[in-house]
C-alpha cells in the first residue's frame, strides 16, 4: 500500500513538472519573445544567444542547459537529475512545438510582459515545488554554496548568486539585443519570482529542517553521508511519546528532497521545514 501511494506521489510530481514545462514554455514562445522580453537564468542566455547567431532556439536551450544537467546531476543525486532532465526536454520540447501554434496577444507591451512573467512563474513553482528544475543558474547557485561549504563549514543563501547571473544576462540582453527587451525582461524577473517566491516560500533561502525522533543516530548519519551535513542534536520530551532527540539541519531547496527521502526511511519520525534568512556567526 506504501510502496503504491509513493509510485503515485512520484507520477504526479512528474506529470506537475510537465505541466510546468509546458506553461514556460508556452509563456516564453507565444508572450515574451513576441513582445521583447526574454526569460531569466541560462534560458534567457539560449534566448540572446539565438536572437544574436539566429541559432534555433530549442538547440540553443539544449546546448546550454545541458552542462548544468550533468553537474547538478552529479552534485545534486541521479533523482534531482531525472527531474530536471525530464523538466528540461518537456521545456525544449514546448518551444518547438509552440513555433508552430499561430498565437498573438494583443495588447500593451507591459501588459503581455507581467501577464507572461505570471505565466512563467507559475510554471518554473510547479517544478520547483515537485523536486525539479529547468533552470542551470539555480543549479550553478547549488553547486557554489555546496563548495563554500565543504570549504568553510557555512550555510549560505542562493540569493546573491542568482541576482549576479541574472544581472548579467540583462547586461548582455541590453548590449546585445536593445535597451528595451533588458528592461521589459528585467520586469519578468520581477513578476516571475514573486509568483515562484509566493508559491515555494523563497525557494533561494536556507532550510532549516527540524527532525524529532526516538532513533537520531542512523538519520544523522544519513545526512552526513548523502549531503555532507551535520546535525544539532538536543534531548527533548513528548507529552505522549516521552523522551526523544530533536535533530536540527540547515539544507538548501535542492536537497529537500534527499533529506525528506532520509526522514521516510525512518519510521515514526516528525519533522517540519521553516526557512531561514540568515545565520549569524
């Protein structure tokens, strides 16, 4: 019975990531590129990089994202890869096939722009809240703060990293291609993580993860095995349950998932997750 509602939970996260590819896909294609604006992260560099070489623009996505692919994969664990992979093709898939569907919104420039940047964050939420991604500049941010912290022992926010890349792209879009698709896109960054921020409550910020078990040791050491994490454990006690330990971890979106696969395989465990904005030191 288990192991069926988990294979149905897993199916659905996946067919919600296609959804989510799709309305991307659909937003980019058939509103922001028509009304000059390009999306965010390395799909607004495929997007330059075919405005610029006339290049096509689902090879150009490709080409791109797959380096990310491979090294989020390889950082991240082979279950974040298979989503993003999955999130990925569906996503390159959707502009080919958007090319080809005659569709025009016509209104203001500014209207169709905060109407696509919904559309897009929408999409880019339910991927994000089901364990995928079809962004590199995300996994890029991922793989920087798990280097600062093998290096230095400190939990970091994708915050920063993901306001340089993408100030970046808007740079090149406004040498480029022309002051205007900067700025309009610049306004889809805005629209579109405000709607991805309200739906994944700040995906870019660090995760405390609080466990409440009976039976911490394997958890932990779980946690430093797979995310290379350690855990603040204090004694504490249940009106019902009595005593127990209570384990507290500090993890980043993208290795939720592996913590909350760690969780379930320890039965008769609580846990909660509530972000953090900073650690001081």
């Amino acid at each position: 019975m288990r192991k069926n509602s988990k294979k149905l939970e897993e199916t659905f996260s996946i067919l919600m990531i296609v959804v989510g590819a799709l309305l991307a896909s659909f937003s980019v294609i058939c509103i922001l590129i028509p009304n000059d604006a390009i999306d965010y992260g390395t799909a607004g560099i495929a997007i330059i990089i075919s405005k610029v070489t006339g290049f096509n623009l689902s090879l150009c996505v490709a080409v791109v994202f797959v380096p990310f692919l491979i090294a989020g994969a390889a950082i991240l664990g082979k279950r974040f890869g298979l989503k993003a992979l999955v999130g990925s093709l569906v996503y390159t898939v959707g502009l080919s096939l958007f090319e080809k569907i005659p569709f025009e919104l016509n209104t203001e420039h500014f209207l169709a722009v905060v109407f696509g940047g919904a559309i897009l964050g929408a999409g880019l939420a339910l991927i994000l809240r089901n364990g995928g991604c079809i962004d590199g500049s995300e996994i890029f941010a991922n793989i920087i703060i798990k280097k600062i912290f093998d290096l230095t022992g400190k939990n970091f926010s994708m915050t920063y990293i993901l306001v340089v890349f993408n100030a970046c792209v808007y740079l090149a879009a406004f040498v480029l291609i022309n002051r205007n698709a900067a700025l309009l896109s610049l306004l889809v960054y805005v629209v579109a993580t405000s709607i991805v921020n309200h739906f994944t409550d700040h995906f870019e910020a660090i995760k405390q993860v609080t466990i409440i078990t009976k039976d911490p040791d394997e958890i932990v050491k779980a946690i430093k095995a797979e995310l290379n994490k350690t855990c603040t454990i204090m004694n504490s006690y249940g009106a019902i349950a009595g005593e127990n330990k209570t384990l507290i971890c500090y993890v980043g979106y993208f290795e939720l998932q592996k913590i909350k696969e760690i969780i379930a395989k320890n039965k008769g465990s609580f846990s909660t997750v509530s972000t953090i904005d900073e650690i001081l030191r």
